[in-house]
C-alpha cells in the first residue's frame, strides 16, 4: 500500500454555460462571483432566455486529483484548512467518501468553502475562472507542529496540486526534511500564469529542487521556460541538468510532465540507472461520445491525469527497480498512457469530480476507456 499526503484548497465549483455570444461576453474576470451568478439567472434586455446550463458541485484539488490517489485503495490523507458551514461538511462527507482522510484539515468558524466559477461557450471558457476564498491566509500560517512532521513523514508521495505557493514551500521543505526517501509531486497551476503572484512569490525554484515530479501546462511550461532562458518548450528537459552558480536547480527531479490539451502530452523521464533521459510522446484521445453532449469540458482532466500518472509511477517504484531497461521504459511509458485515458474520459463528462468513483468507491475511468493504437 502506498501512503500519500495532500496538501491544498477545497472548493465547489460552479459551471455556466452560455451558448449565446452576446451573454457569453457580458461576464468578465473582474466579477465576483454573486455578480456572475446573479448574471447566469437574468435574462438580457435583448432577450427572455438566461443561461443555457448550470452546474454545480465539490471540487478542488484535495478531492479532484485525490479521488484519483485513493481508487486503487491505497492511503490518501488531506491536508487543508474548511470552515464549520454546511458547504465544508459536506465537502468533508465527499472527501470521506473519496477515501480520503480528513483527519489533517483543521476547520474555522469564521471562514467557509472556497468557491470556483467557469463560464464556457461553445468553443471556450472564460479564464482564468473566478475563485473567492477566506481561506487562504490561514492556509500560509498553518502550523507545521511536531506531530504534523511526524504525520508527513509516514507519507511515501506528497503531492502539492495548485498549492497556495507558501504552503507548497514550507509543506515540502518539512517533508524532504522528514522523508529524505520520500516522491514529492509538484504541480503548480495557474499560479505561474494567471498574475496574481509574482514568480519570485510562487516560490517555484525552491520547490522545485525539492521535487521528484513536476507537471505543467503548455503556458505554464511557457512560464518556466522563460524564466530559465531555454528559449522554446521543446527544451524544457533541459531542467535535468541545468545548473545555476553551479548547482543543480532540480537535483531530485525524475519526471516531467507537460501537458497540451487537444494536442496531447509529453513526458520525460531520468532513467537512474542509464543516466538517459527519456520523452514519451502522445496525441489526444478522441472525446467523442460524451453523454453530456455540449456541456462536457476539460474541466478535470488535468488533475486526472495528475492522480493516474503519480498512482502509477509509484506503483512502478515498487516493482520495477531490478527491470532490465527496455521493461523500465514499458513502465513509464503504460503510466503515461493511463493517465491519457483518464483525463480523455474526464472530458466526457460535465465538471472534475468523478462521480462513479465517489458514488462507487472503485470505478476505474481510465480504464473504462476504449485506448487508440500508439501514434
């Protein structure tokens, strides 16, 4: 059995959809998010009609990339900060249902769920999406007690999901410092991109020579590869080896995961053994079929790809440390695949949460899948 832990936000998330181009302008990035909900249930003066769709439920990465962590009934413990409202309790009951263990998130009266909005049309999503939260401030503060160092390092996987930056820093500072053997998976998010932190803020180079795994976007890849002067995406693998004052910026990192929507996903990897670094590259999978028709999204698919890709690296580490190379590469390149098929099947379906796994408890999306001949 592997043990991870989850350090980030809880959310609910809200869905419109708004098919009309002149309704689909009329929301900004500036809104918050009453107004946006407010707007999704007026009609237009122009018009009678509101919003073509809405959903809603629980989201954020604790849940979103966790439930993926916990399918194959492995130990998955949540850190993160909720309030005492009825929208906290009942994201902890997802949580729990999830198998994930909410022991770790600390809950305060006076705050309450962070609350997401994605407003899409037919060919696009309004982004960044709204997010509003009280949260956050105590999130940076929470307190990294013995017990809670003690608690990090049982864990074999930390895994930090579009983790509010100065938590991500000082949760995977402690936990190298406890688990020195430990597999720590860094995916920032839109913290590189969406401006509300400077890159200095993100604390993105600490974090990253601490981490085992790093997943991008391609703009977030953009971000990286600016900040680094590598010049084009296609050199990101340059981060193996590159070295600033001459030390490595990321002496841990044996996975690189960049993904590109539509276009598919790369990943590369540092064989210890050879000492070669490795690309495996995929094409989309065909999303065709939704049962949702127009109001499935790629909301979700990113982090599904996340839990499948960090659940089935770990599960090679177990195994596959004495495979001579050409099965090593196999390992790799299967985890990859897997995590293709569980974000395609996440794009079939409306919103992040895998309601088959929470309703079920061991639905396997990715393999649900029907999976394409190699490209």
């Amino acid at each position: 059995m592997v043990r991870y832990c989850i350090v980030g936000h809880g959310a609910f998330d809200h869905n419109i959809f708004e098919f009309d181009e002149d309704r689909f302008q009329e929301y900004n990035t500036n809104m918050s998010i009453s107004e946006a909900l407010n707007l999704s249930t007026t009609p237009l003066e122009s018009e009678n009609e509101i919003c073509d769709y809405y959903d809603g439920n629980y989201g954020g990465p604790i849940l979103t990339v966790g439930q993926w962590l916990a399918q194959r009934g492995d130990d998955v413990s949540a850190i993160s900060v909720v309030g005492k409202d009825i929208m906290s309790d009942r994201y902890i009951d997802y949580l729990m249902k999830a198998g994930i263990s909410t022991d770790k998130i600390r809950r305060y009266a006076d705050v309450s769920l962070a609350q997401c909005v994605y407003v899409h049309d037919r060919h696009e999503t309004m982004d960044p999406p709204l997010w509003e939260d009280d949260v956050t401030d105590k999130f940076k503060r929470l307190p990294l007690t013995s017990s809670l160092r003690d608690f990090l390092a049982r864990h074999d996987s930390l895994v930090l999901p579009i983790t509010e930056p100065l938590a991500a820093k000082r949760a995977a500072k402690t936990y190298i410092e406890e688990r020195k053997d430990g597999f720590l998976a860094y995916i920032p998010g839109p913290y590189l991109t969406d401006g509300s932190v400077d890159f200095s803020r993100t604390y993105f180079r600490k974090i990253l020579k601490l981490s085992n795994l790093l997943q991008l976007n391609e703009d977030e890849a953009e971000v990286v590869v600016n900040e680094f002067d590598l010049e084009d995406v296609e050199n990101i693998n340059q981060l193996f080896s590159l070295q600033e004052d001459d030390y490595d910026i990321a002496p841990r990192l044996e996975y690189l995961a960049v993904t590109l929507g539509s276009k598919g996903s790369k990943l590369y990897w540092l064989d210890k053994k050879s000492g070669e670094i490795n690309e495996h590259c995929l094409s989309a999978l065909s999303i065709e079929g939704s049962d949702v028709e127009n109001f499935a999204t790629s909301q979700g698919a990113g982090d599904a790809y996340s839990g499948v890709l960090i659940r089935s690296i770990m599960d090679n580490r177990r195994i596959s440390s004495d495979f001579e190379k050409r099965k090593r590469i196999g390992a790799v390149q299967d985890a990859h695949r897997l995590a293709r098929e569980a974000a395609a099947g996440m794009c079939k379906i409306m919103g992040a949460l895998n309601r088959r796994v929470i309703n079920a408890g061991s639905t396997d999306i990715a393999g649900d899948n029907e999976t394409s001949d190699e490209e």
